[in-house]
C-alpha cells in the first residue's frame, strides 16, 4: 500500500512537471507571435502617418479632451 502510494506521488509530481513545461513553452511562442504582431502594427501605422501626416491615426490618451471611462474613483464599490 505504501509502495502503491508513492507511485502514486511520484506520477502526480512527473505530470504536474509535464504540464509546466508545455505552459511554458506555449507562452514562449505566444511571447514571439505577440511581439511579431505587434511590430506590424507599428510599421502600418507608421506608414498611414506618412500617408496623411494631417489626419493621425492614433489618437494617444494623454492628448486633451480624451474622456476615459475607468479614471473616476472605484473606491466605493469595492
């Protein structure tokens, strides 16, 4: 019985382990495609902004008169 439960333990810990690895490794290639993604996001803006430099394409939130719906205090419902 003892012996039965220390196989038990021991695959448990060999799976969990396996498990890791492959989350790891799937975060790894998400890390890649993400950057990749969003470097070509920045060549086409950057491309859009030399097309019409009057009319931008990105509108930044630090700009004035950007109303940004999560800056009002949330301390009272939580």
């Amino acid at each position: 019985m003892y012996r039965a439960l220390l196989i038990i333990i021991g695959l448990v810990f060999v799976l969990t382990l396996a498990f890791a690895f492959l989350i790891w490794y799937q975060l790894g290639k998400f890390a890649d495609r993400a950057l990749a993604a969003k470097k070509r996001q920045e060549e086409y803006v950057a491309e859009l902004t030399a097309r019409d430099p009057d009319h931008p394409v990105v509108v930044l939130r630090t700009d004035a008169g950007w109303d940004d719906i999560d800056d009002e205090d949330r301390s009272g419902w939580i």
